[in-house]
C-alpha cells in the first residue's frame, strides 16, 4: 500500500508521528507532504527532529494567509503532488485548514480520505476548524473518531460506514515521548521552575486573541493570576499583542514568564509538573487528562466534552471571575485539586496508531479502500 499523509502544522506532526511510526513498524514507509502551514522552527523542524521523523518527500511552503488564500494554495499544491503520486489513501488528522486541503483535493482525484480524530464537533460554526472537521468528516471514506461520543456525532450526520473508534493518537504521543521528556529536558532549571508550583498556560485561538476586547481580557486574567505561570506563547498571539499594543502589559507582568513556543519534550515536561494548565488548545486539553493535571480552558466550549465530563477540565471562558475562583478552589480544597487529577483518562490506552495503520491496512488487502459512491444508498 502507498499511503500519503499531508499535515503542516504542530499538532498534525505531534499527532500523526505515531502513524508514521506504526506504517514504519509494518515496512511501509508512507508519503509525507508538509503543507508548510507552520514554518518557524519552533512551531516545526523542532517537532519533526524530536518526534524523529523520517524526511519530508514535498514540502509545498504555503505559509500564512487568509483562510481562503491558505487553503486555496494549499490545495493547488496539494493536488499537484498526488496527480504525481497517486497514493491509495490520503492521510489527514485533525481539523486545520491543512486538513481540508487535503481532504478536497484528494477525494476529487477520487483518492479516498481517511480521517484521523474525526467527528469532533464544538457546536460553534463561527470557528473555522468547525467549518473544516465537518467538511473533512463529510469528504472522508474511512473515519477514526477518537471516542464513542466523536462516533455518536458522525452517526447523527449520517456517517455510519468505515467508522473506526480508536482512541486518540495523542495518548501515543505523550506515552512515547514523556519519559524521554522527564529524562532529557532541563527546562525547569532552565527556568527556574519548581515541580507543581507554576501554571502553564497556551492560547492562540482566533477567537481569543483577533480581537483587542478578547485579548485585553485575556491579559487582565494573566495580571491577576496568583501564583507564578509560564506561557510558551505562539506566533499568532504574539502577533496580535504588538498590533494591539498589549505586549508591553505583558511583559511586565512579574509572575508571568513568556517563552517562544517549545519543542515538545520541554513542553511536556513544563506540562507534567504544572500545578493547573490554562488553556484554549485542543491538544492541551488532551494531554492536561492524559498527565493528571487540572485543566481551565479558556473557552466557551470544547469539542472535547469527554474532559469535562470526567472531572478534568473545566470551561471558564475568558471570564476572570470564573477563572480566580477556580484556582482558588485548587489552591484551598485538597479534596477538589485530587479530584480533577484523578479524572479518568477518556482517550484511549495509547495504540491509536496501530489500530489506524492495521484497519487501513486490512481494508486495503481486501480493496475495499475506495470511494463510494454515495452515503445513503
Ligand atoms: C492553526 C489552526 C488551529 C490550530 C493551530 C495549531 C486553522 C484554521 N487553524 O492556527 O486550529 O490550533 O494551527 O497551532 O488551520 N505564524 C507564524 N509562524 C508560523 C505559523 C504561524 O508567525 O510558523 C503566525 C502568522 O502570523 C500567521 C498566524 O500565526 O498569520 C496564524 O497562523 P495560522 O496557521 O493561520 O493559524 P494558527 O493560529 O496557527
Ligand atoms: N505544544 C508544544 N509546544 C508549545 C505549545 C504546545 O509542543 O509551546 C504541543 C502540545 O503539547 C500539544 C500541541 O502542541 O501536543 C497542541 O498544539 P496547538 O495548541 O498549537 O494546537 P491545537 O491542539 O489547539 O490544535
């Protein structure tokens, strides 16, 4: 089997390295097409070192954009390369506008899209990665829903066949990557951190940080936060605090460390020893339950309702109120900072990766990889 696999930004790496890895364990070296959605080291060379990854084979440099430039020149490019190439799958995971590039040019040169965390759905159509799960899900043939709940709402669309429940990939990750983390990044020293004494924050969500109003109200959470905190800050945030002339604010904020976004050794190092993450990231939230680590995300939903539901996470929007009295909490009542470690992991036992590659690799011996015609017949 020839399988072709397009990602381009951070958590596409972090989350199909595992894949990669499973194809490798079983002789097939896969196609590996790197949109160049991210391109600074720190949001990507980083990763594919880290992770180990073999040799990018395309690395079609789309960069930033508009959503519709982006995706527009990420699919002239993509298309390219598979007319080339002609995989008999078109790998993609995740909900990024990599991911409906991918998705669209591959399913009309009638090569089928298998899609790896299919079915999230956040309920909020003002997002574009809402636009783009939904699009990708509905393009795909072959759909790995992380959980039963991910399946539930592919099923309420109307997608029932080829649907596989098999765990998240990020599980994968973080197995395969914390001990080799805990072992070889020194970032708390780095930092002069101490284990369970700082929180670590993330966010970059358009809906955070493209408005002044959003983005005042995030920096006046990190003022008053009441202990130490380390935000390893992404591009677009950064960005938008110098437009909006908030970054001096920032930076002055004495129990705040502000770093360049990590690789993810030092990352999940900074992650298993914080005392409370703040969030709006995905893979955060993921990896927060995964870690037994309390988890605020900054968000009005989540496409991740499983975290919630366990005890892990909590939605506190950008609303500092919420946020104070939440740390608070964790800080004062023993009982309910035990309880939000304790919150059962809902994303699998960390074999995603096979499952994906031994299913796509079964159907394919079968030749029932293909597109069909229609859904509903
Ligand atoms: C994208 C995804 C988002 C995902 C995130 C992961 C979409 C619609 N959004 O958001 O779902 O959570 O990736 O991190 O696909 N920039 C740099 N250097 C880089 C990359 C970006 O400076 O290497 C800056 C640019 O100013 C760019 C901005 O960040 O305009 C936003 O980048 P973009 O890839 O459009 O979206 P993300 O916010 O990264
Ligand atoms: N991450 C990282 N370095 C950072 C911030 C995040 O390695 O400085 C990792 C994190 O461990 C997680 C992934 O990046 O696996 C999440 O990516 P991001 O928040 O950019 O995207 P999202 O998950 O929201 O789509």
């Amino acid at each position: 089997m020839k399988p072709a696999l397009v990602f381009g930004t951070r958590p596409e790496m972090i989350k199909l390295a595992p894949v990669i890895r499973s194809f490798l364990e079983r002789g097939v070296r896969p196609l590996l097409i790197h949109t160049g959605q991210h391109y600074d080291y720190e949001m990507s060379s980083v990763f594919l070192r880290e992770l180990e990854l073999p040799p990018i084979d395309y690395h079609l440099e789309v960069g930033s954009g508009t959503q519709a430039e982006q995706t527009g020149k990420a699919m002239i490019e993509i298309e390219k390369v598979l007319m080339e190439e002609e995989p008999d799958v078109t790998i993609v995971q995740g909900d990024t506008n990599t991911v409906l590039a991918g998705a669209l040019a591959s399913v009309k040169l009638k090569i089928p899209v298998a899609h790896v965390e299919a079915g999230l759905r956040s309920f909020d159509r003002t997002m574009p990665e809402e636009i783009n799960r939904i699009l990708a899900d509905h393009a795909s043939d072959v759909l790995f829903p992380p959980t039963e709940e991910a399946r539930k709402n592919l099923e309420r669309e109307g997608i029932t066949e080829n649907v596989y429940v098999t765990g998240n990939t990020i599980v994968d990750a973080v197995l395969q990557n914390s001990v080799v983390a805990e072992r070889k990044s020194d970032i708390l020293e780095r930092l002069s951190l101490k284990s369970g004494e700082y929180i670590l924050i993330t966010a970059h969500r358009a809906e955070n940080t493209d408005s002044k109003e959003n983005l005042s109200r995030l920096v006046e959470i990190l003022e008053s936060l009441p202990m130490r905190a380390v935000y390893p800050m992404h591009p677009r945030t950064r960005r938008r605090l110098n437009e909006f002339d908030l970054w001096e604010r920032v930076a002055s904020i004495e129990h705040l460390i502000v770093t360049k976004p990590l690789g993810y050794l030092d990352f999940l190092k900074l992650e298993k020893n914080a005392f409370a993450v703040m969030t709006d990231s995905g893979g955060v939230q993921e990896e927060a339950i995964i870690l037994n680590v309390p988890c605020l995300t900054l968000r009005y939903n989540t496409e991740r309702p499983e975290t919630v539901k366990a005890g892990g996470n909590v939605l506190v929007g950008l609303e500092k109120g919420r946020v104070l009295h939440y740390l608070d909490l964790l800080l004062s009542d023993r009982n309910f900072y035990r309880r939000m470690r304790e919150a059962e992991n809902p994303f699998g036992d960390g074999k995603a990766g096979e499952r994906i590659v031994e299913i796509l690799l079964g159907l394919y011996e079968r030749e029932k990889l293909r597109i069909k015609s229609s859904r509903f017949i």
